[in-house]
C-alpha cells in the first residue's frame, strides 16, 4: 500500500511541488483551424449531455505554455481520487464527499520569470474561449493575501440544464498561471470545499456570485 500514501501526500497538498512525481505529459493542444489566431477562435461546445473533457484547454494556453520558463500538467483519474479521499481525516468530511463526486481532474501549471506573464493578452483569451463555450461564470476573486498573492482566479461552472457536470478554475497571479478543470456532479459549494487541493488555490469565495 506504499503507492497510497506516496499518491496522496502530492495530491492534497495545496502546494503543487509534490505534484511532478504522478506528472503526466500534457495532453496535446487543441489548436485553432489554420488562418484563425488563438484570441478570435470560437471552440466547439462540449457535447449535450456528455461529459467534461478534461484534455480539452483553450488554444491560447499553448501560446502561453512555450513561454512558460516552469510547466507542469498531469491528471488524476477515479481511482487516483478515491484514494485521495481516502487519506483524509473524518473532520473533513465536506472535502472527502466532494472528491468523491468528481470522475476526473486536470491540472495545467505555468511559471514565468522576473518579467511575468509575457501576454496577459492570451490569458484573457483564454477567459473568453469559456465565455464562448457557454460555461457559467461564478465569480472572479482578487485575493491580497494568503497563497494567491495579487492575484485573480475565475471559477465557471460546466451546465447541462439545472445539472452541474464539471468545473474550470483559473488562477493568475504576477508569474504563475494554473489552470484546473474538474469533471463529475458537483456544486458551487463543493469547489469550495475543493481549495487547497488538486491545484486549486484557497480563493475568496466572495459569495459565488453569478455573472450577470
């Protein structure tokens, strides 16, 4: 049973330094047709009905990946999270019952150098790729402190009718972008249950107010 406590040490850490010894190589990039840029490129929408495809990201993450100066992508499946939920204490149950409503969890880390992030212009496309795509979006949090420092993290949730089938989070800080999306039957509540893990960062909630 090594390779249990070996897996779920990295993966509830907050921290994604433990992460790169279950690293996986990203998922080849869906890249925009030939003569279309990636911030004018309107993807597809998942199928009615099916569920999230966790190697799906918007093209622009590529454009910003081959500028990363650090990059790290892997994914966890079913089993991956179970045992993950597994290790956690029974005062954590809120945390231990959202993880086991998730299928899937896809995990993309950027680091840039001194300079930042070299194209803010990519990051906001890749924003408007899940604004096209339908996906709602709950709430963009500005967070002063604790582990996103002057940082902005959006949360749209995947809808199919009143259903919730998934979750994308984006997190930007000055250096460091940290894409992380979630599939399975869950609820704003559980994504907040869901921080500090898997990548995803303690955010401000400030309410999950919907966009209007």
């Amino acid at each position: 049973m090594k390779w249990f406590f070996w897996l779920g040490i990295p993966v509830l850490s907050a921290a994604i330094a433990g992460v790169p010894a279950i690293a996986q190589e990203a998922a080849p990039q869906q890249m925009p047709p030939q003569g279309n840029s990636a911030p004018d490129y309107i993807p597809p929408p998942p199928p009615a009905g099916g569920p999230v495809v966790l190697e799906w990201t918007p093209p622009a993450l590529a454009q910003l990946s081959a500028e990363a100066g650090v990059k790290s992508s892997f994914t966890l499946d079913r089993n991956m999270l179970a045992a993950a939920a597994g290790i956690l204490p029974d005062t954590d149950a809120p945390t231990r019952q959202a993880i086991n409503k998730i299928d899937g969890v896809s995990v993309h880390l950027l680091r840039f150098g001194a300079s930042g992030i070299p194209n803010e212009a990519a990051v906001n496309a890749i924003r408007a790729a899940y604004h096209l795509r339908g996906w709602k979006h709950l709430v963009t949090s500005t967070n002063s402190g604790g582990p996103v420092h002057n940082g902005t993290t959006d949360v749209w949730m995947v809808m199919d009718g009143i259903n919730v089938r998934g979750a994308v989070v984006l997190a930007e800080t000055p250096k460091s972008i940290t894409l992380v999306t979630v599939a399975g039957n869950l609820s704003p509540v559980d994504i907040l249950h869901l921080r500090g893990h898997f990548g995803i960062p303690r955010f401000d909630d400030n309410g999950m107010k919907a966009e209007r």
